[in-house]
C-alpha cells in the first residue's frame, strides 16, 4: 500500500491540507508546536480505519470531538491510496459518519466491499492489511519511542502486545496476573470481605451442606408424616375392633354373672333336701350316741393312737439289734483270720513294735541316703583321680599317715636348718681369716718400719759419715728419723702378735660348733627321706615325690575326703543301729509274720499299715458294740412302756362296754362298731347338718336370685343388640373369674391401641409441624446458598481454564512470534548492511542481537556496548520485522515518525536521519513531523544533492499553499 | 341437563413455593412481594370466579408445595374456596401436594392439626381411580375426577360408557415426568381440565376444544414467562361454546433475547427498544440477554437509571452469540486463545460445559483486555 495524496478538509487544527506523497519521498513536515503535526498523522490513520475505538483510546463521542476542526467547518477527509496494482480513493465525512470508496483507475464506487453491517469499515485493514491497533504499534512510531532510556522497555511491551492482542492494550502476563488476583481475592464475594475463591467456595459449601441438611430433615419428617398418617387409618381400625371386643367380653361377664345365678339356686335347693336326709340319719343315731360317754370313747382311741404302730417298730428294732450283734462278732472272727498272731499283741506290745518298725523303715532309708551319698563322694573322687590316692593313703597305718602330716614340713625345716648351719660355720670361718690377715698385714707394717729403720740408719751412718758435706743437723735428724721409726716397727710389731687372738679363737669354736649341729641335721634329714621312701614304697607309690605330690593333692581336697569319711562313718553307725533294731524286733517276728532277719523297709511300713488297720477295726467295734448295747436298752425301755400302755388300753374297752375277759383284739372288735355309729353322730350334729343348713336358703331368697338372673339376661341381650351381635358371639368362658379376666384383657388392648393412636397423632402433628415450619424461607436459603457456591465453584473453574489456555495459546504464539521476527529480521540487516545477521528475542519479548559471527548479544551487553543510534536502528528494525511477520513488510506501507529523535544529541540525529534516508526510504515512504527546524535545516544541509532530493519538506503553517509546492504526482 | 354453564379452571397454584428470588434476580423486598402474590392465588382466582359467576370451579391438582405449605396457609385457603359456596370447587390432587395420605386432603391429617375439614363445597376426589360426582344445581352434569398416587406414572382414561347422554367434565392432574396421551383423554368428556404443567396449552380434538392445560398461575421462573392466566370455559349443553383465557395475576415475567451490536454506543437505548417492543409493564419481571460475538465478548456498560422505571426487576446478562463465528486470528495470544476455546464450544454437547467454556472466554478476553473480572461474567442488574 502507498498514499499517493492525503486532502484534509477539516481534522482538529489542519484545514484545507493538501499533501502530495511522491514514491521513494521522506516527507519532513518541519513546524512549531501546536501547528498539527501529531494530527497529521491523525488524520492518515482516521482516513485508512476511521476515528480510532481501539483499547485505550478516548472514548468515541469524545475523541469525535477532540478531532473536530476547531472553527466549525467541515471534518472529514481524503486519501489517495495504490494498493496491489489499484489506486482507490478514499472519502471520509466524519461529521455524516460516511465513507466512499473509489476506484480511480475503474472509476468504481467500492464502498460496499469495506464496510460491515452495524460495524466499523475495513478499508484500513484491507489495504494496509493490519488492524489499526497493529499499525500504531509498528508503522506509527510515536514521540520518545525511540528515546534511549526506555525504548528497550517499549518495545518489549509493544511487542508483548503485537504478540498478545494484536497490538491492543492487553498483555497475556498482565492476564495473568489478573486472572491470579481474582482468583486470590474473589471480587464480589457473597460469603465475606476479603476471600479467596477458594475460601468462597469452602464457605458456600458448609452453607449448602447446613441448608442441604435441613431440608434433608424436613424430608423425612414429611415421608414420616406420610407414613404415620397410612398407619392412622389401620389404627382406628384397630381401636374400633378393640372396642367391640372389649364390650363382648363385657357380655361375657354377664353371661357368667347368670349362669352363676343359676347355679347357685339349683345348689340352694340341694342343700335343703341334704338338711333333710341328715336329720333323719341323726335320730337313727342317736340311741347309741346316748349309751355311750364321749370320753371313753376318746380315752380309748388316744391310747389306740398313742400305741400306733410301736410294737412292731420294737420287733423290728429287736431283730436289727441281733443281726447287728451279729455282724460285729463276724467282723472279729475275720479281723482274727486276717491279722493272725497280731491281734492278740497288747497295746504296749503294739506300740513298741510300731516304734521298731518306725526305726526300722527309718533307718533303711537313711543307710540308702548314706550309702548313696558315699557313692556319690566316691563318684565325684574318681572323676577327679582322687579315688585310687585316697584308697592308697586309707591303707597306710595311722602313724604313717601323722608322719606324712607332718614329713613334708619337716623336711623343709631340715634342710632350711641345714643351710643355715652351713652358713654360720662358713661365716666363722671367715671372721677367723680376716682376723688372721689383718694380723699379718700389721706385722708386715711393723717389719717394715724396721727395715726402713735399718735403712734410715744406714743412711743416717753414711751422712754422718759424710760429715764435711752434710749439715750436722740433718746427719743428726737422719739419725733420729731412723731410730723413731726403728722404735715405732718394734712396737707394732709387738703388738701384731696379740692382735684379736680371742676373737679368732672364738670365731673357731663356733665354727666347730655349727659344723657339728650341721652334721647332727643332715642325719635326720636323711632319716625322715628314708622313712618317707619306705612308706611310698609301702603305698604304692613310685618314689617320695609321687607321694608327696599325692598326699599334697589330697591336702587340698581335705575337704572331700572329710565328707567321704563322715558318710562313710554316718553309714557305719546306721548299720549298727539296724543290728540293735534286728535284735529287739525278734520277739514280734512271729506275730507280725516277719521271716529271718531285719525286715526290708517296705515291709515295715506294709506292717505298719496292718497294725493301724487292726487298731481301727477294733476301736470301730468298740464303738459298735457300744452302740449295741445302748439299743438294747433303749429297746427294754420301750417294751415296758407298751406293756402298760396295752394294759391300759384293756381297761379303756371294758369301760366302754367291752365284756372282760376277751383279748384285747376282741375287746376292741367289740367296741369298734358303736364307736363308728357314735361318731357319726357327732359328725352329722357337728358339721354336715350346720353346714347344709348354711347353704340352705329360704325361698323368698331363691326368688330375689332369680329376679336378678332375670334383669342380667335383659341386660346381655341388650348390649348384643346394640353390638348387632348373638349370643354365639360371646367369647367362650369356664367361669366368671375367667370371663372377668377376659374383659380385663380386652379393655387392656383397647387402652393399649387408644394410647398408639394418641401417640400416632401426636406424632404425626409434631412431624408435619417440623417438615412445614420456616420450610419456604430454608428452600429459598438453600437456593441462595446453592447459587453461592455455584457461582463460585464456576468462577473457579472458568479462572483455573482461562488461564490454563491463556498460557498455553502465550506459549505457541511467543514462540512463533520470535521465531517469524527473526527470520523477517534477518532479510532487513541483511539489506540495510548492519553487521548484524538477526535479531534475538528471548521468551519475554526482550530483543538483543546475533552477530555475524554468530555469537549473540547478552542482554548487559547489547545495553552497554551498542551505541544509541544502533539501538535505535535495531528497534526500527524490530519494528518493521513485525509487518514483515505479518505479511506485509513489502506493502511498502508508510512509516509515520512523531518527531522521534528529541533526545539525541546533533551527531547521533545526523547520524540516524541519515540511516533513514539511506537505508529505509529506498525500502518505504516515511513521514516525518517535527518541531526542530534549525537541526533538520543542518541534517538537510549536509546531505548530498543525491539524496537531498529524496526528502520533501512541508511546512504546514504554508497550508494550502502547500499544494502548489509539493512534488509532482508521479 | 343445563342449557348453559360456565366453568372456571385453574391450577398449579404452588401455594408457599420458594419465589425463585434469586433465579429471577429479585431483590428481597421484591422477593417478598412475590412470595404474597403466590399465596394471593387462591383469594384472586376466587374473586375472578365470583365476578365471571362460573357455575363450579376445577382445581386439577398442584396448589400448594407440600413440602412448605404451613397450615395457616391451607387455613387461608379453605377458607377463600368455602367463601365460594354454594358454587362447587372440585380438586383432582397433584404431585406438589403430595401424593398418598400424607397430605392435607386426608381429613384425618387435618384433624390431627386441628384443622376443619374441606368445606361443604368443596370436592376432593381422593381415590386413585376416576369417581364421578354430581350436584343438584347441576342437573345433567357429571364431573369425573381422581387423585395421583404414589407409583402414577399417567392418567388412566375414564371409562365412559357409550350412549351415556349429559354433560361430563374431567379433571386430573398430570404426573411429573409422566406421559399421557391427551387427546384420547378427552374423548368422551365435554371438557377435560389439566393441571401439572407450567405451560398452558388448549387440547384440540380433531375441530374440537376439548380442554386445556392450566398452566401455572404465577411465574416462578423464567421457564415460565409471559401473562399468567386461567381458562374460562361455557359449555353449551355437551358442547364447547366458548373458551377464554383471562389474566391470573399482573405481573408477567419476560425473557427477552438482543444481540450486541460491536461499535453500537448505546446499549441501553437497545435494550430499552426491546422491552417496549415486548410490551413491559413497570410490574414486570425481566431478564435481557445480550449475545454477544466472541472477539468482543464484553458488555458495554449500561445506564439502569434509564431501565429504573421500565420493570420492578431488571438483569442483563451476556451470552455468546450462536456460530457461526469468525475466525479469529491465530498469530496472537488473544486470537489463538479465543480460537481455542471455540473449538471446544463447538465440540461441547452438555450445558454445563458450554456454560463453562463460554465464562472461559469472557473471563479470558476480560483479563487480556486488563478489565477487572466477575464471577457474573458481565451480568448486570
């Protein structure tokens, strides 16, 4: 796409522009503040996509008025565009909101083709072929973009928003961030000030389970409801039928009420005839009755009755009493045969016996645990090879045996005694030679003082002889010299002959004396080795030493051997007290049925046993017979008392009426007859006749019965009427007590069925009361809560996906997007002739770049080691790689530049306006507005004629004027 | 037989529902206005009956909701159908009461609460089975009528014996998520009266009118908007001479539908075109959802003082508009997020995950385009 020519009627404060845009032109719009630069620009984009709406901008009715020309004319304008080989004009009136779309080169209204219903035209984006968003973000290149500080920073964001809205005002990180808040505070909760999302769903949860709960509960209050009142029904049903049980049973008791009352006459009249029929029996009676005296008759059958059955308990007695007799004196004749010879042993005999037999079993075991424990000593001694010694030693002779006791000790004795003898005879000895060398010694001293002496006075001689030569004095002191010493050896010469004599003479007395006791030692030792040696021969024993080590060893276990000797003893004196034992038992042998000799102790203990067999058999005969005779004693008693009762009782029948002389069997037979007529008398007169009499009734009380049986029948038949019910209906009753209990029973079940009905009812109020109550306002509570945490639960879900697609859609497209800008980069340095050979993008949009080499810019290094107006070059660059990216780097699409270098120094903007006559215009028109007339007249001044001509200056002040100096069309 | 008598049907009362306040976006004061006029039903379809001077009054079933209807409640209601005496009002229990003998039909239930029983004029017909009942001032006219009871899965036909002269009239109520074939329903009767179902509807026998669905006699949700109303029945000896609807109450509900127009500055002034073109009255109850193309998914802000005045309540919501949809441009985030997830709404099936997908993309496009976010998706009350 390519403006060729831009009529502006009326936009904000340009009126009549008229603007010519040759190809291969910069056009340098060079004026004072406020003079509409930034509105030409303005007014490009408003003719290409009419007045913007895009994200961020001044809302549309206000921006309308912003852009109206300020004096009231018309607002609208004209472009004319070459896009694709067609040149269009485009008309805008934004007052009537019209558009007109011309095709010059047909002379064809298109209008149609750019505009949507209800909907803004395309025009901008069909022939520029990007959204106006995504032309303001590469082509338009507003003030201090490209400033130094911060264009690094821009760039991302715009790309961010190239990338992530097409150039909108949104970012996918600031979504993200959105998304991430929303879901960390929720916004509008309904369940508290500051939650989260998921804090607003916990909490609509616990209301919707709360609510949920109570409805649950109303439910089945109401189902219980339900069910209670089905039960009603079946429960009247129940009370009704109760009712007329009970009233049945009632009847019933009416019923038995008659039959009673009938019962009871038909017994009245009974008892009248039986009154009758005693009174005729008691006047048959009565002649005996009056015979006879009631107190005989008494007397007689209180003996009777006092005798009883007694003389045949006493014959029985008798007869047990013999065969117990009996028994006993069998029970002895068998204790004899089985005890024999014993049975007649007398106690004492019995009791010492017993003793014996006692010490007898006593002692048997005592000499098994002796004789074991020997056997255990031995044992032990023979697993320890002491066995043999000790037999060896035991055989030796008691004076043997004190010998070795004390031989070993005696021995060592000696011998110490002998080396001490040795030594004291050795050290006399010796006192006596030191004596007699010291001795020597002093007379040798003494001898030679006297030959030195002899020496001297040669001397002394020889000087005196040499008078003439020899002083006087020393002649004379040679002389004394040789006489004092001749003196002195005399004398210790005279005494080395005494010295110590008595000490010497002494010291060989003692060595005399100890020689002779050493010899008196040497024989005893001698004696006790062969005395020791005969006994070790006489052992056993292989010499002195094997028995010395021997009986060592057996001093050690001295104490075993004690042991052994003790239990041996132990069980030699048992066997002696088993031979005293044998010799007092002999006596009770033959009773006790003992054979020859010392009974075992089993057998012992078996007599024992017998003996205290035989002493209990005969103290329970004793005991028997005692009882025995008891019996037959008591049993004399009794035989006389029945004897006189029987005589009594003799005499008790003659006095009621019995002939004497008749036995007394007779007597009572006789007396038997009238006594039976007697008491029947009495029985009749006492009892049967009052009682019959107490029965009998008179008849005006027959009637009054009959009169009520009368009323009740009325009665019963009444209540069967009003029951609709017969007689057969009546519950079948034995008796009134029955029919009684019968009632009760069935007005208990009414009772219990009036009572669950009650309780049904009330029941069944409570439960509706409680599934109705407050039941709209819990339903609408629970619809509210339901939404709550619907709502949120949605909210939740629908955050946790956006963000999820958000994410992975930023992926995909950054990725993309980096890549395709550094492909449409690459193309761009390649001819623009930087040495760079592609732009870097890392995954948040920051740009940095690949050197030829290959190596890539860090980011540190591509901010401080790049110079400003490469920076610069590389974001126009970026910029322009993103229309490549979207496919329409080669529409040759104008690029707009607000007065972009404001901050660069002169160099620098030398520097980059060149760059941009040289490098970018060859490849797009650019349009350049700018405030700084005397830097651009420089910029202009130093080009070359060549590309001087290649850059238009517009002043706008000029306005119209302008036409008249623009270029002409092409 | 009459020459000429005038019924009056209505049913599906819902006496002591829950209003639906919040499904209606109500307000609470305006929730509780609503939950009066439910329970108003009763006293104005009987003013209605005296005022028309029907001959009986055909109640098919579902005047209260058993599970919150209190005794005051039924009280009140007793009481304004005996005010109707001597005319007879005859009830074919429904559902919502509750089906069996657990409800307030069961004299002994109302015994149990100490209530009275059904007055004198009034006829429960409680049985399962189709019962037929007639009155003296009526003389010629049977009305046949049966109660549901649990396990009811559909409405038996009345066994109408041929040659059988008079008038018949029917009345039941039809069992939730039942079917019945109602046309041969009627056949046999003069008029058949239903209740059950939310929607009012006319049954047509061949040229015949033959009865009619009452429909629901207040809204309670936007399932059930337009005017509410009961059907005024006069029959002619056996035949149907004329059939009305008349108005059961003057607040109507209305669900009205608008599509965003992207660019349009005056969404306000559409909706308030499109309530007067759907005829509301400031009574009513309205619900506007703006559908909305997915690559400009945000709802342009509205001026509710302008709508104050136009209904007691007012939500608009945002919905999607249906494909087809434009493809958005792939080479942005915003464009490859939002082809995304109409890939899926086109895949999705179920409601839910529509609904889902479609709060994805608002919340999605809201945050590109740095707005705050709702969990009301843009809804406005």
């Amino acid at each position: 796409m390519k403006i060729d020519r831009l009529s502006v009627h009326g936009f904000a404060g340009l009126l009549d522009l008229e603007v010519r845009w040759p190809a291969g032109r910069l056009l340098l719009v060079v004026d004072t503040n406020e003079a509409g630069k930034s509105s030409l620009c303005e007014a490009i984009l408003a003719g290409l996509y009419g007045l913007s709406r895009s994200p961020g901008a001044v809302p549309g009715a206000k921006l309308r008025d912003l852009r109206r020309p300020r004096n009231g004319g018309p607002f609208g304008l004209t472009l004319e565009i070459e896009s694709d080989g067609t040149r269009f004009r485009v008309r805008r009136d934004f007052d009537a909101g019209t558009l007109s779309v011309v095709d010059l080169g047909k002379n064809l209204d298109r209008t149609p083709e750019f505009v949507r219903s209800r909907s803004r035209d395309t025009v901008g984006e069909q022939l520029a072929g990007l959204t106006e968003a995504l032309f303001r973000s590469t082509a338009y290149v507003g003030q201090n973009v490209l400033d130094r500080d911060s264009f690094d920073s821009l760039l991302v964001l715009e790309l961010s928003k190239i990338a992530d809205t097409g150039g909108g005002e949104g970012t996918a990180l600031r979504a993200q961030r959105l998304i991430e808040s929303a879901r960390a505070k929720m916004p509008e909760p309904l369940t508290g000030a500051n939650v989260s999302v998921d804090t607003e769903i916990m909490r609509a949860q616990r209301r919707v389970d709360e609510r949920r709960s109570a409805t649950v509960r109303r439910q089945r209050a109401l189902e219980e409801a339900s069910r209670l009142s089905e039960s009603l029904e079946s429960l009247e049903n129940r009370l009704t039928q109760s009712r007329r049980k009970a009233a049945l049973a009632n009847l019933g008791v009416i019923a038995a009420e008659c039959r009673l009352l009938e019962d009871r006459v038909k017994a009245i009249k009974e008892a009248e005839r039986r009154v009758r029929d005693l009174e005729q029996e008691l006047s048959r009676l009565k002649p005996v009755a009056d015979n006879h005296e009631k107190g005989a008759f008494q007397q007689l059958e209180a003996l009777r009755i006092e005798i009883g059955k007694r003389p045949e308990a006493l014959e029985e007695a008798q007869r047990r009493l013999e065969s117990d007799r009996r028994a006993v004196d069998q029970e002895r004749r068998d204790r004899e045969l089985r005890f024999g010879l014993g049975v007649r042993l007398s106690g004492e005999e019995r009791q010492t016996a017993v003793f014996l037999l006692k010490g007898i079993a006593e002692s048997e075991r005592e000499l098994q645990e002796a004789e074991a424990e020997l056997k255990r000593e031995w044992e032990d001694l023979r697993r320890e090879g002491l066995a043999e010694d000790v037999r060896k030693f035991d055989a030796l002779s008691p004076s043997d045996m004190q010998f070795l006791e004390t031989a070993e000790e005696e021995r060592i004795r000696l011998e110490k005694e002998g080396v001490r003898l040795d030594r004291l005879t050795s050290e006399s000895s010796a006192r006596a030679s030191i004596v007699a060398r010291e001795r020597r010694i002093k007379t040798q001293s003494a001898r030679g003082l006297l030959a030195t002496s002899l020496i001297a006075g040669a001397i002394s001689a020889v000087l005196a002889l040499a008078q003439a030569r020899v002083p006087r004095p020393v002649v004379l002191g040679a002389a004394a010299f040789a006489v004092s010493i001749g003196v002195m050896g005399a004398v210790f010469l005279a005494r080395a002959g005494r010295y110590r004599e008595e000490e010497e003479a002494e010291q060989a007395r003692l060595e005399a004396e100890f020689r002779a006791e050493a010899a008196v030692c040497r024989k005893d030792l001698s004696d006790l080795r062969l005395r020791l040696s005969q006994i070790s021969a006489k052992a056993g024993f292989g010499s002195t030493a094997e028995l010395g080590k021997t009986f060592r060893k057996l001093r050690a276990a001295e104490a075993r051997r004690r042991v052994l000797v003790e239990a041996s003893a132990r069980r030699d004196a048992i066997r002696k007290r088993r031979e005293r034992l044998e010799a007092d038992f002999e006596p009770f042998r033959s009773g006790l049925g003992s054979t020859a000799g010392l009974p075992s102790g089993e057998d012992a203990r078996r007599a024992l046993e017998l003996i205290e067999d035989l002493e209990r058999a005969q103290r329970q005969e004793d005991l028997r017979r005692a009882a025995l005779d008891r019996e037959e004693e008591r049993l004399a008693t009794e035989r006389r008392q029945l004897e006189a009762l029987q005589k009594e009782l003799a005499r008790s029948a003659v006095r009621s009426g019995a002939p004497e002389g008749l036995s007394l069997s007779d007597a009572l037979l006789f007396v038997e007859a009238d006594q039976k007529k007697y008491l029947r008398y009495h029985e009749i007169l006492d009892q049967a006749l009052p009682e019959a009499k107490k029965l009998a009734s008179s008849s005006d009380h027959v009637r009054k019965l009959e009169g009520d049986r009368q009323s009740l029948l009325a009665e019963l038949f009444r209540g069967l009427s009003g029951l609709g019910a017969v007689e057969s209906s009546l519950p079948p009753v034995s008796s009134l007590d029955v029919a009684r209990k019968s009632a009760e029973e069935a007005r208990a079940q009414t009772e219990a069925a009036d009572a669950e009905l009650r309780s049904t009812r009330a029941s069944l109020a409570q439960k509706l009361s409680e599934g109705v109550e407050r039941a709209r306002e819990d339903l609408e509570s629970l619809e509210d809560a339901e939404w709550v945490l619907e709502r949120a639960l949605s909210f939740r879900q629908a955050l946790d996906l956006a963000r999820d697609r958000l994410s992975a859609a930023t992926t995909v497209v950054h990725r993309d997007f980096r890549k395709g800008l550094e492909g449409a980069s690459r193309g761009i340095l390649e001819r623009w002739g930087l040495p760079y050979e592609a732009l870097e993008f890392d995954e948040e949009l920051h740009v940095t770049v690949r050197m030829k080499d290959g190596k890539v810019l860090t980011r540190p290094e591509f901010e401080h080691t790049l110079s400003a107006g490469t920076r610069e070059q590389l974001n126009l660059a970026a910029r322009l790689s993103v229309m490549a990216y979207f496919g329409v780097g080669d529409k040759k699409l104008p690029l707009l530049l607000d007065d972009p270098f404001t901050s660069a120094d002169d160099g620098r903007f030398l520097k980059l306006m060149n760059f941009l006559v040289e490098m970018v215009l060859p490849e797009r028109p650019i349009l350049l507005v700018t405030c700084h007339e005397w830097r651009h007249e420089r910029f202009l001044a130093q080009l070359s004629p060549e590309i001087r001509q290649r850059v238009e200056v517009i002043p706008l002040r000029q306005g119209a004027s302008s036409k008249e100096s623009a270029a002409e069309e092409p | 037989m009459p020459q000429r008598i005038r019924l009056l049907q209505s049913s599906d009362w819902f006496c002591g529902a829950p209003s639906g306040a919040r499904g209606l976006g109500l307000s609470p004061e305006l929730a509780a206005v609503r939950r009066s006029e439910i329970d108003g039903v009763a006293q104005r379809i009987v003013s209605l009956a005296r005022q028309e001077k029907v001959d009986a009054l055909l109640l098919p079933g579902n005047l209260w909701q058993a599970a919150a209807a209190t005794p005051d409640l039924l009280l009140n209601l007793m009481g304004c159908l005996e005010s109707l005496a001597p005319t007879p009002v005859l009830i074919a229990p429904g559902d919502a009461e509750g089906r069996g003998q657990g409800n307030y039909y069961n004299p002994r239930v109302l015994d149990v609460l100490g209530l009275p029983d059904w007055p004198p004029n009034v006829t429960v017909f409680r049985e399962r089975a189709w019962t037929a009942r007639t009155f003296e001032a009526l003389p010629g006219v049977q009305f046949f009528g049966r109660a549901l009871w649990p396990g009811d899965e559909g409405l038996a036909e009345l066994d109408v014996k041929d040659g059988q002269n008079g008038v018949r009239v029917a009345l039941a109520c039809q069992p939730s998520g039942g079917s019945t074939a109602l046309t041969s329903l009627a056949r046999g009767v003069s008029w058949l009266a239903l209740g059950g179902n939310p929607q009012p509807a006319l049954i047509v026998d061949g040229e015949r009118q033959a009865g009619a669905v009452s429909g629901s006699a207040s809204g309670r949700s936007f399932a059930e908007t337009g005017p509410r109303s009961v059907w005024l029945v006069t029959l002619e000896g056996a035949r149907v001479s004329e059939v009305r609807r008349v108005a059961s109450e003057n607040r109507v509900l209305h669900d009205l539908v608008i599509r965003l127009v992207p660019g349009d500055p005056d969404l306000t002034g559409t909706i308030l075109t499109s309530l007067e073109s759907a005829g509301v009255k400031p009574l009513d109850i309205v619900r506007v959802t703006v559908e909305v193309p997915p690559t400009s998914p945000l709802l342009p802000p509205v001026t509710f003082s302008r709508l104050a005045d136009k209904a007691s309540s007012l939500v608009v919501i945002p919905r999607l508009e249906p494909g087809p949809w434009p493809e958005p441009d792939p080479r942005n985030v915003e464009g490859r997020f939002t082809a995304d997830l109409l890939v899926r709404l086109r895949q999705a099936n179920e409601p839910a995950a529509r609904d889902l997908l479609q709060a994805t993309l608002f919340l999605g496009r809201s945050a590109l385009a740095g707005r705050s976010l709702s969990p009301s998706f843009g809804a406005l009350e």
